[in-house]
C-alpha cells in the first residue's frame, strides 16, 4: 500500500487586506479560506494553456520531419494520461 503526504506551507507577512480578501473570494465560492488558497495556487501552478513537456517534444520532432502522422499517434496512445507523482524514497 502506497501512502502519499500532502506538502503544507505556512505564509508569513501575509499582509491583512490580501487575507481579507482571500476570505471574502472564498465565501463567494462557499469554500473555506485554506481551500481557496489551494485553488488559488493550483490554477498559478498549473495553467490550463500550459504547454506539457511531452507536447512540446512530440511537436518539436514533427516540425523538424522526424515523426511521421502514424509515428505520432502511436506515441499518443502509448503515453501515460495520469497526473506525475512525486517520487518516494523510504
């Protein structure tokens, strides 16, 4: 069985109008504070236009002739579709 930890970050010298406000956004949302906040971050993190590495390798190699339409829809349905976990050591 794998168990995986969540990361936690404290903040410090938050100033008070910016945590105010963060407090409001999340009564708007009908989310805690500390749930915003993740939001928040993930959608800084993890931008729906970004540009995965395995994308943007895959169009380098047909730009420059080196995959073929059918060599490229082979990697496509070769390639893992689930989010990347961080690796574990213990």
């Amino acid at each position: 069985m794998v168990i995986y930890q969540m990361a936690n970050v404290n903040v410090r010298n938050l100033p008070d109008e910016v945590h105010r406000a963060i407090r409001i956004q999340a009564a708007h949302h009908g989310r805690s504070t500390e749930a915003e906040i993740r939001d928040i971050l993930e959608r800084a993190a993890k931008p729906p236009g970004r540009v995965k590495l395995g994308s943007l390798l895959a169009s380098f190699a047909r730009e420059a002739g080196g995959l073929t339409d059918e060599e490229h829809a082979l990697f496509e349905r070769a390639r893992i579709k689930t989010a990347a976990r961080a690796a574990n050591f213990e």
